[in-house]
C-alpha cells in the first residue's frame, strides 16, 4: 500500500537551498522516512510511482528533444568542438605530413563533409527516442533516478543505440554522397601514404560517421541530463522541480 509522505517531511524537503542537488534532497527524504516505507530502490521509493516515472519522461523527453534540434542543424556538430567529428584514428597520424605537404585542404574538406552528413541524419533519432520514453517502466524509472549522473543516457544507449545506428545508416550513406564526403576522401587518399593506411585499415567512411554521430548525441544528451539533475534553473516543469528535488 502506497504511503503519502508527511506534510512535515515535504516542508523540510522544500527548505532545502536552491543549489542543493538532487541527490541531497532525496537522502534527505530517505532519512527522514521510517524504516518499512524504504524500500530496495533507495531513495527514489520514496517517491509515488507516478511521478517517478512521469518526472523521468519529461526529463528524458527534454533532454533529447534539445540534443537532437542542437545537433540537426548546420554546425550541429563541426561547431561544437564537444562533439565535432575528426579523422579517423588511422589518417590523424598523417595529417600532419599532408598538410606538409601542401595538402591542408583535402583533409579540411573531408572534416566538414563527415559532420554535415551526420548533421543531416541525427534528426531520424527523434523518433526512436520518443518511442524509448513512452516504453519507459516504473522500475525503469526508479532505476534511473537512483543510478549515477548520465543513468538515463544509459538507458537511452542500450535500449536504442542499436535502432538509431540502422535509422540514421541510409541516410548517413545518402548524405556522404551528397555533401561531397566520398570525393573529399578520395582527393585525400589519392595520395599513395594515405591510400595505403586506408587499405590497410579497411576503412568504412561511412559506419565511421554513424558510429561518432551517435556518440556526439549521446554526449549531448548526457549532459542535458546532468543539467536537469544538477542545476535547478534547468528544471523547466513542476514534475522536474518536484522528483529532482528543486525548492
């Protein structure tokens, strides 16, 4: 049987100072609960199954909806040097010699072309990350309010890594044709060192793209989620304000 928690309890919870972390208020609730009404979770129990996992799904809706609008537009990702997509470890050993030798260009052309290809894809993520909140349980919710600072990104990554890797694939490939990656790559290894380490290393240009644009989203969502957990300001709905612990 569910227990509401003490008005007394509630009003010590709202005392806390603005900046206190979510997690502090929680313990804090936890503490002060007897002993029978904790259970396994820890101190995300303590709180009424439905706001768990309603103040859960706004957090994550949040967080995606803004990684995703932030890196689905020009400069999503080659201006954000957080998650700007470089060479490949197998070329960056030559990127100097190349620039050297006069070859600067090539390898700047190839940069842009990669990022605007996943710039054009990552937007196909929305809706596959919709569909991973609403999917989202009560003891998924629980879970993720108790577990560490990037929980839900976790989640996010694990129940939709792979679907948004197939999603974003095609367009991916569709993209590096048409902003120029494939040529860009081409003009690079067209010298005789360059062409050799891409041999030898079997290069896959374009699963090379899908897999930083992913890590690039994850990166973002990640730190919207921290945000939410850590900075009250970031708490922009009363569900937020109230499972997150803000005053």
């Amino acid at each position: 049987m569910k227990r509401a928690l003490p008005l007394a309890l509630i009003l010590c919870c709202c005392a806390l100072p603005a900046l206190a972390g979510w997690t502090d208020v929680l313990d804090k609730v936890q503490s002060e609960l007897p002993a029978h009404t904790a259970g396994s979770t820890g101190a995300a129990a303590s709180l009424p199954d439905a706001d768990v996992a309603k103040g859960l799904k706004e957090a994550l809706a949040q967080g995606t909806q803004k990684a995703v609008t932030s890196l689905g537009r020009t400069d999503g990702y080659f201006g954000n040097q957080a998650v700007r997509i470089l060479l490949p470890a197998q070329l960056q050993k030559l990127e100097t010699p190349l620039r050297l030798a006069g070859q600067g260009q090539l390898i700047d052309d190839l940069v842009l072309a990669m990022n605007r290809a996943a710039e054009k894809a990552v937007p196909q993520a929305a809706n596959i990350l919709s569909d991973a909140v609403r999917a989202m349980t009560v003891q998924d919710a629980h879970g993720i309010l108790a577990g560490p600072q990037d929980s839900a990104t976790q989640y996010f990554r694990k129940s939709s890594g792979a679907k948004i890797g197939e999603m974003m694939q095609p367009i991916i490939n569709k993209s590096m044709e048409n902003v120029g990656v494939a040529k860009a790559y081409n003009r690079l290894t067209a010298s005789p060192i360059a062409a050799s380490v891409a041999q030898s290393y079997g290069l896959d240009l374009n699963a090379y793209v899908n897999t930083k644009a992913q890590d690039g989203l994850f990166t973002l969502i990640a730190k919207e989620e921290k945000d939410i957990r850590a900075n009250p300001a970031a708490r922009t709905t009363d569900i937020l304000k109230k499972v997150f612990g803000a005053k």
